[in-house]
C-alpha cells in the first residue's frame, strides 16, 4: 500500500470519527455534551449508540453488495434491491401487518419475503443451469414491478395507522427496537463481508468480464452463485431491521473507486468506511431537520444521493 493510499484512508476513517462522534451528540433531543452523559440521560446515550452502530452496519452492508452486483452483473446501476429483494420484504412485511401480526414478527416476514423474492428472481433468470446477467436483472425489475403493485394495494385498503406504519418501514428507520435482532443482523452482515472480501481477486477479474476470468482460473459460475447467495442474505438480513435504504448501495461504490481505485482488496474497506459515515451524517440530518420530529433515513439519502449520482453520471459520460 503506498503512501498517497494510505493518506485517503486515514482521512476518510477520520471522517468516520467525526460522523460516528455527531450521531452521539446530534438528536431530535438537544442535549449539551455535559447533559448526555449524565446519569439521568443514559438512556438516550445507549439508544444513540446502538443507532450508531446500526447505521454503520447497514451502510457496510449495503455499499458491499452493490459493488458485488456491479462487478458480477458489469452494470453501474446495479444496487442491493435490484433483485427484488426490497420489494419482496416489503410486501412480507405489508402482508404481515395487514393480517394483524405482532410487530415484533415483522422483521422476520421481511426477511422471509425478501429471502421468497430473491429465489422467485433467481428461478426465474436461470439459464441452462447458468445465471444470466441479463436475464437476472430483468427478473428483477419485473418481480419488484409486480411486488410493488401488490404492495400499492395492500396500502390502499389498510388503515390509516397501520398505513403511516408501514410508509414509515418502507422508507427506512434506524430506530432500534430488538437488541438480539441488531446483535444477529450484525454477526450475518460482518460475516458477509468477510467472505466477500475473500473473494476480492475473483471479483477482479469478473469485473473485466467473465471470459478473462475463466482463462484466469476462475470458476465464474460458482464465484457468482454464492456472491449473490450473500447479497441477498445480506441485503434482507439489513432489511429486516432498518427498512428500505436507496441509493447507498449504488452512490458510495462509485464515489470509493473514483477515490481508491477499482482494486477490490482496497474497495472493500474504503467503501464501508466511506458508506457509514455518509449514512450516519444523513441520519444526523434526518433527526434534527425538523426536531423534535424525525424524518425517515431513506428520504434524505434519495434527497442527497439522487443528485450525487446524476453528477457521477455525468463525469463518466464525459470520459
């Protein structure tokens, strides 16, 4: 690693402090530094620093599988929900709800539907026992399409309680309510990663295509069918516990190589410190906005990302 790499690091974990430092001290409550950690607020310290963590984990995540599915799929715009797994845990959840179950079974029928949706994309797409690339994005599109619509409707027919609920989910929260949920999301997503990393030099030679890396020694067709096993474990084990989250997973991996390079060995890393702070910063801005009320993390990251990617795009149509 040369020095110049070794800089942007240091910088961008630095900037991770900063952002992990604001979610502590910044909240729908304003409290003084001194006032926070005292003992009659320990409470709001300890939820604070669980919403850390959560955001940190989510936003690692996510910006993984979105490289994974831009390296495997060759595609810029591909992104975590992009095999139907957003749509599908949201419809588990909307389904779940609207039959009156425990909201402490939500998480679980989001993780089963995005788990159904993902394998309905999978079944679908599959070629002569091959996964093609082309095939499995337009199952995607098609199943979140159709899923969607469902949803729509289940929204259209519920109550206005369980509606503004609902809404709330699909837009992203990163309020904590299950401790051993966030405990378990966390050990998948961490374990996710890992092996993701282990695979950074397959994903090399994947990303310059799929001929290059069979002459590499690859065994392509392998590599991608337990890539995109963790993609979809990860991204509705994410889901299950914090909602639907755009954009991070198709901005951050974008920005990170245009700072660190195409090499997946450094990529890895750098996106997921590069994701947590720009997901904690928005979700520092999402609670103080319009304090003490809250507003849902995926709207701010659509608001921010959105014109961050048109501006990515923009510079790689000029190149």
């Amino acid at each position: 690693m040369d020095k110049i790499l070794k800089r942007k690091i240091i910088l961008l974990s630095a900037i991770l402090v900063l952002a992990v430092i604001l979610g502590i001290l910044k909240g729908s409550v304003n409290l003084s530094f001194s006032e926070l950690f005292s003992k009659e607020n320990r409470q709001i310290l300890n939820l604070r620093f669980v919403r850390v963590i959560l955001a940190i984990v989510a936003a690692s995540g996510l910006s993984i599988c979105g490289i994974v599915l831009q390296a495997i799929l060759r595609n810029p715009l591909a992104e975590p929900y992009l095999l139907g797994t957003s749509s599908g845990a949201g419809l588990g959840a909307v389904i779940a709800l609207t039959l009156g179950v425990a909201v402490t079974y939500i998480p679980f029928a989001a993780f089963i539907g995005a788990i159904l949706s993902t394998l309905l994309v999978y079944s679908i797409s599959r070629e002569r026992g091959k996964i093609g690339v082309q095939s499995l994005i337009l199952s995607g599109v098609i199943v979140s399409i159709a899923f969607s619509a469902i949803i729509l409707f289940l929204l259209s027919t519920s109550e206005r309680q369980t509606l503004h609920g609902i809404s709330w989910w699909l837009w992203g929260n990163l309020e904590v309510f299950d401790y051993k949920l966030l405990l378990i999301v966390s050990v998948i997503v961490a374990l996710g990663i890992f092996t993701v990393y282990l695979f950074s030099q397959d994903l090399n030679a994947i990303s310059i295509g799929e001929e290059e890396a069979i002459h590499l020694g690859v065994n392509v067709e392998l590599v991608k069918k337990i890539l995109l096993f963790l993609v979809s474990l990860i991204t509705a084990a994410i889901i299950s516990v914090c909602g639907i989250i755009g954009f991070v997973g198709l901005i951050i991996p974008h920005i990170s190589r245009l700072v660190i390079g195409p090499n997946h060995k450094f990529l890895i890393p750098v996106s997921c410190i590069l994701s947590s702070a720009f997901m904690l910063l928005c979700d520092s801005f999402a609670r103080t906005l319009f304090s003490p009320s809250e507003i849902p993390i995926g709207v701010i990251t659509a608001i921010v990302g959105a014109p961050i990617f048109i501006i990515l795009l923009k510079k790689s149509e000029a190149r």
